[in-house]
C-alpha cells in the first residue's frame, strides 16, 4: 500500500486537503516530507504523510478525529 504526502490547511472547522504525491515506501515518503516542511511556511499549513490502500481511505484518515487518551491511574 502507498504512503500519500498531502498539504493540509485548516479554514475554521474545516481541513483543506491537497494531495502533493505518492510514494511506495515509508523511507522515501518520509525524507520527501522533511523536505518540503523546509521548503514550506508551516504556520499556514502542515505536511503530513499518511498510509493508505487509496486516497479516499488516506483522506479518511486525516479527516478523523482522535479522542484524547483517557487520565487515569498512577501516572496522573
């Protein structure tokens, strides 16, 4: 499965997703994201690779939202 890089900005509550390339392997992926965050403004915008069977499932995933881990136990 590909790693998609995508150009994500956000308007208010909504992410605006730009698909830059595809790449087969996570290395590669990787160090082709290093070098556009250096290229880039990242105050207007984020890099991010994302792992998925096709875009859609890629989009999906970056459109998700994580809920926070629960604070509980000792460690808190």
């Amino acid at each position: 499965m590909p790693y998609y890089i995508y150009r994500v900005s956000q308007l208010g509550p909504i992410k605006q997703l730009e698909k830059l390339t595809q790449i087969e392997t996570f290395k590669e992926a990787s160090g082709t994201a290093k070098q556009m965050r250096k290229e880039v403004d990242l105050t207007k915008c984020k890099i991010q690779v994302v792992f998925g069977e096709n875009e859609l499932q890629a989009e999906e995933a970056l459109h998700s939202v994580r809920e926070p881990e629960p604070m509980t136990g000792d460690d808190y």
